[in-house]
C-alpha cells in the first residue's frame, strides 16, 4: 500500500546524499522520531545507530530542546546579523568560549561545518596576509581526512576517496602527508608524524596552517589515532611557524569521551571548527572559534575585516537549541553514558573480529566501527538492518555505530546484534 510520503516524486526528482537521480538506492520513509527510535510511514521502528551524522546526541524530540525552540520561535526566529545582536548568540558564544580551551576567545557563526570549515581557512590567509606574509597561502593536512563538501573544506579532504580527481583544476592543490599510523592507545614513535614533519621543512614557507580532525578521522575513514600525535604537531606548528586548525565538527560535545577530542591531548589549536552535535541535531548551525591572536592580527592590517557574513548568521532559533543541547548535555552525566556506550560496543562488536572477511574491529567513547576487507552492498545491508529493526547506515567497507548518549543497553543490544548478524552473513 502507498504511504502518505510520495517516494515517487522523491526518487523523481529529489537528490539525496551522494546519490545518482537516474539510479538512486531506496530512501525509507520516516514519519516521526523519538527518544532513540525512528518511526518509518509503515509502522516499523528502528533503534538509532547513527544520530543522524554524529548529531542528535540526546535523540530526537526531546522536550527540553522542543521547548527552547518554541520558546524562541515566540520572540523570533531571525533576525540579520548584521548591525544587530541577539541573547541566544551572547548566550551561546559564551557557553562555546566557557567550554573550549582558554585561548579560543572569538566566536564566528555560521550555517554548516561545510562553511565553518571555509571560514576557518580564509581566518588562516587573512592572517597571513595581516601578518605580510601573504605567501603564506597552503594548506598542510593528512591523508584520510574529511572537512566537508564546499571548495575550500573539498581541497583539504582525503584527495584519493574526496573529490579531487572530479574537480582537478578547480580545486586548491594543498600538500598532504600521511595519515597519523600511531593507533589510540600504541605507545608513541616519532615515526608516526615523520613524514608530516618531512613537509613543513621543506614547505613551511608556503604553509598558512595544518588543518586535522583531532584523534577520530571521521568520514575519510573511521580511523583513531595517538594522541601523542597531536601534542607532537602543536609543537612542530610552533616551530614551523604555522597556524593549526582543529575540526572537531564529528568529535565535538562528548562522542570521544572527552567533551571535545583534543582533551585526549590537552593541546590547544589556533582555530576551531564545531557544528553537528552543537544543536543537539535539531538545525544546521557551526561555529569556527579562534585565538585572540589569530583576531588580533586579522584586525591590525588593512582592511582589517574578517570577510566572511552568511545571511542566517548565528540564526536566534539555531543557538537558542544549541544553548540548551550544551546545558543538557552538561546537565547528565555524558562521561558516564558515553562510558557504557563504548562499553557495549566492545562487548557487542569484538566478536566480529573472528571473521575472516572482517579486517578491524575498534572502539573509542560512542563511536564503534567493523571495518571490512571488502566494500558492502548499501541497500542489501541497509535493508537487512531495517528487518532488523536498526538504523545504521554503512559506507564503503564500514559498518559503524555511534549511537545518541540516551540509549539503554537493551536498546545497544538491539544495534550490535544486528551488526553481528550482518558481519556473519557477508564477511565470514
Ligand atoms: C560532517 C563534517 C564536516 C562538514 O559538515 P557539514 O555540516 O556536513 O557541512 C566537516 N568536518 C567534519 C570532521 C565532519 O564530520
């Protein structure tokens, strides 16, 4: 029987994430969703296993966060952040200052982590050039990463699974070294950053900074790294004279263990992407935050503005969720949700490890990744998870969990099993 949701004129004319229009994979019509459960148009309920790309922390239609919406909603939704300000962004930029390191002391909103991500390269070459030191103007990064789907933030993903081939010639041509080798929790060897190292010797001139996701290398890969790494790049950053970049738009608000990832380190970037989980995953909204430093010298040159003004800058509906995401979050004890979760992870997901088309199995805080050796058949294993009564949504040789802080166990066992019997019928 049809549902009330034209999945027709959907598949007709709607593209999706990363879809073909004349060929798309099934899109599965949702009706509502609530605590960890989504509601599809057909009656069928799936336990979330992904909030929604590392976003709805505290699941979905939560009553604290309808109400600040709503609450908002009756005074305004928006307003130009042009020549005016607002409670929600006062209140929001100051709980953002509060709860990252000391030195990130300015705020700039934006709309996605796309375009937080574009901000934070523009704040690196305004600086630069502010500095007089204009030819300092490439990127540095590492291989696997994943900053986002806009020009700037594509130059500096992975450049083998990013876009570059498609777009070369019109992409930014940045240096990359290797991916961080060190596992999380590998004892250090300087080895690990050698080849980073090898880079900004011989290119430190040219490079305006290094920009990284801190410890999980997110959508390029799933990947968890030392540490130790990125005490090693602060240090070398310092040295080379470069700026660092920390995209914690994945791993921000507690995914990793830690409120923000770098905490693993204790190092303290230069500039700071945050978006995803900052609303709870209720709307789109980022923010890129920088040292006084980086502000100071972007201001002391002609013209002495940063040059960066979306029209839904710092939209008062958006901060005003993100302002109580961040107090809810800080309200629970987020430590010791994430701890179980990872948890169950482990106990859920290791024996997948005894499979022979099965090549890692690794867990940090909420996040938990089978990696296979062979890429999977999206909508056959989207569809067995769906039977299953699971939401998780694999990519490449990747099934993964990150699960929103609210699940119960029985809700966890639900998601790993479903993993298991998944890994068992395609990887053993
Ligand atoms: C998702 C993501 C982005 C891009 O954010 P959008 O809101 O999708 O534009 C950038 N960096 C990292 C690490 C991400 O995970």
């Amino acid at each position: 029987m049809k549902g009330h949701i034209d999945t027709d004129f959907d598949r007709g004319h709607i593209w999706h994430p990363y879809t073909s229009m004349r060929d798309p994979l099934p899109v599965y019509p949702v009706a509502r969703a609530s605590g960890v459960t989504i509601e599809l148009e057909d009656g069928r309920k799936l336990v979330d296993g992904m909030s929604s790309w590392w976003a709805a922390v505290h699941g979905y239609n939560h009553p604290v966060l309808n109400h600040a919406v709503t609450r908002q909603l009756d005074s305004m939704s928006h307003v130009m952040f042009g020549g005016l300000t607002h409670e929600p962004a006062v209140k929001l930029a100051g709980q953002l200052i509060e709860l990252t390191p000391e030195p990130l002391q300015k705020v700039f909103f934006s709309d996605s982590g796309s375009v937080s991500v574009e901000v934070a390269i523009k704040m690196a070459l305004q600086y630069w050039q502010a500095a007089g030191l204009s030819r300092k103007r490439r990127l540095l990064t590492v291989r696997s990463g994943y900053h986002g789907d806009t020009f700037g933030a594509m130059s500096v993903c992975d450049p083998d699974t990013g876009m570059h081939s498609l777009f070369t010639g019109m992409l930014a041509e940045q240096l990359f070294a290797e991916a961080p080798q060190c596992g999380f929790d590998a004892a250090w060897n300087e080895n690990g950053i050698e080849d980073l190292h090898q880079k900004l010797r011989q290119h430190h001139e040219a490079v305006a900074a290094v920009i990284i996701e801190p410890v999980v290398q997110g959508a390029g890969g799933m990947r968890f790294y030392s540490p130790h790494y990125l005490i090693r790049l602060r240090e070398l950053c310092d040295e080379y004279g470069v700026l660092l970049i920390f995209d914690e738009i994945a791993t921000g608000f507690g995914r990793t263990g830690k409120m923000f990832a770098l905490e693993h380190a204790g190092v303290v970037p230069d500039i700071m992407c945050v978006g995803k989980a900052l609303t709870g995953g209720y709307m789109t909204l980022a923010a890129t935050l920088a040292a006084d430093h980086v502000a100071d010298t972007i201001s002391s040159a002609e013209p002495g503005l940063f040059m960066h003004g979306p029209t839904f800058m710092a939209n008062p509906l958006a901060c005003s969720v993100a302002s109580a995401s961040i107090d809810l979050l800080c309200s629970r004890d987020w430590e010791q949700e994430v701890q179980d979760i990872q948890g169950a992870l482990q106990d859920g997901l290791s024996p997948c490890s005894r499979f022979s088309g099965v090549h890692d199995v690794r867990v940090l805080g909420a996040i938990g990744v089978v990696e296979l050796c062979q890429p999977v058949d999206m909508a056959a294993v989207q569809n067995f998870f769906v039977e299953r009564g699971a939401w998780v949504r694999p990519f490449g040789r990747l099934i993964y969990l990150m699960p929103p802080f609210i699940i119960s166990p029985s809700e966890m066992v639900i998601l790993t099993r479903a993993v298991r019997d998944a890994v068992r019928l395609i990887a053993s």
